[in-house]
C-alpha cells in the first residue's frame, strides 16, 4: 500500500521558513523551543485554545505544531480596521496573558528575550498582525511565541497597540490614519484589553522600539541571517522615525486618549488595572 502523499506548504517568515504538512506546521526550533512549549501546553490546560498545540519535534530536529486554520494580513488592509477586529485581538490578548499568569518559569527555561521586572505574565513579545489569525474579521489566535519571556502585561500591550492602531509615522509603509485616528483605535485597543490608555502606553512603546533595535543589532553582531537582513532593508531607520513620530505627537496622542467616548458607542468607565 502507497504511503499517504501529504502536501507541504512553504511559508516564508520575517525570520524562519515554515513549511506546513496538512494540519501540523514545521518550523526551526530555538533554544527556548522547550520553555514555550511548556507554555502552550499550560495555556491549553487553562482554557486558552487560541495558540498552536506543541506536537514534538521531526526528524530533521524541528519543532512540530498544529495549524491555527484563518487569514494572516501584514498590514491590515483597509477593510480589516475595524472595531471589531481590534476589540477581538485586545480580548485575546487579555486572555492570553491571564492564562500566562499561572505559568511558573523554571531556571532551566531559556527564552530569546531577557525576563523583565515586574514579571506579571508570559508576554508573546511579538503580538502583531502578521502574527495573527483571522477569520470572519476577527482575530481568533496568535502564533509565533519564540521571543516569548517574562514581563509586564504594559509591555506586551504597548506593543500590540503600536501594531493595531497602527502608532507608525507616515513615512512607514504600514502606516494608516491621522494622528488622531491612531489614537482612538490605540485608546479602543487598550480599553477592550481592560486598561485606560495614557502617558504609561505611551512611554512603554517609547521604551519598547528602542529595546527592539538593541536586540536586532545584538543578533544581527551575532550573526543572525534575518536580523542582518532587516538591517539591510532599512527597519532600523523606520523604527527610529516611528520613534520620533510618537514624541512629535505625544500631545495629540493624549488629548484624543482623554477625550470622552462618543455618545451611542458605548458610555465611558476606567477599568481597572489587571491584576
């Protein structure tokens, strides 16, 4: 009897090749392959289904995962801005790390990214559209946990937010909206999370582009192929200018951060900070 012939797909990422194999998808495995492993295996024990199952590794010593089924945009076309979309990745991600929460990091755990201080949660570190899946205009899963480590839930948050609003100078091509517009989906997106936006998003993105280019151009020195490759493509330079751009428009950002809800979308509330 001929052996089952299963068709394989190849995708390529901003860092790894992936290729899938009917519902499993095979992917290179880092160092902190073991760590996050142990994670989506905690995560599923805790409800949260929206992030691939670790199946093991092949034989060519890769890390075997199940197939979240959906769409991948990168970016977010125009029809997919929505509050929908965006309320449907905030809730997620606030499932995602309350799930987290209960996760004990061993010392024998080693993730790509330093832990940081307070370690409230398991942050993905990459939460973004090109690692989100969608269907029927929401978001239904994330995946990519390599750079996952310990953190803050603002750290995570301010990241995703800098990709969903999107917070991105003009001059970045996956740039959309006025200042004015980034603000109030960067406010929905917090809000939907559970959080009030402000200065504290607005200084943890300032802090966290920075902490992006370092460790770029720590794996590019250490001979990274895709980090060199992003440095050559010019990342550095649109991150700086995004940089530059959130400072420029700290003022508006917040003014609009502070404005009341319109009337017939919803009364506004502070919620409290997770905890």
């Amino acid at each position: 009897m001929a052996a089952e012939v299963v068709e394989e797909t190849v995708f390529q990422g901003g860092i790894n090749t992936v290729r899938r194999r009917g519902d499993r998808v095979h992917r290179p495995a880092s160092a902190a392959a073991p760590a996050i492993h142990r994670l989506l295996r905690h995560l599923r024990a805790a409800g949260f289904d929206a992030a691939p199952e670790p199946l093991g590794y092949d034989d060519e010593g890769n890390e075997v995962l199940s197939f979240l089924e959906g769409d991948v945009h990168n970016p977010l076309p125009a029809a997919l801005r929505t509050p929908d979309l965006l309320t449907s990745a905030a809730t997620l991600l606030r499932r995602f790390h309350d799930a987290s929460a209960t996760f004990v990091s061993g010392p024998d755990d080693r993730w790509q990214l330093p832990a940081r201080s307070p370690a409230e949660v398991i942050c993905h570190g990459d939460i973004a559209p090109y690692n989100a899946v969608v269907r029927d205009g929401r978001v239904v899963g994330f995946f990519d946990f390599d750079v996952a480590h310990p953190g803050p839930r603002l750290w995570d948050l301010a990241y995703a937010v800098y990709r969903f609003a999107p917070l991105h100078a003009p001059t970045n091509p996956d740039s959309a909206g006025s200042p004015e517009q980034q603000a109030r989906q960067a406010a929905h997106f917090c809000r939907a999370y559970g959080v009030e936006p402000g200065a504290p998003l607005l200084d943890a993105v300032a802090d966290r582009l920075p902490a992006l280019l370092a460790s770029m151009r720590a794996r590019a020195e250490a001979g990274e192929a895709a980090s060199l490759a992003h440095i050559a493509a010019g990342h550095p330079a649109l991150y700086e200018e995004d940089i530059r751009y959130l400072r420029a428009q700290r003022d508006v950002l917040l003014r609009v951060f502070a404005a009341p809800i319109i009337a017939g979308r919803g009364a506004r509330t502070r919620s409290p900070p997770p905890g």
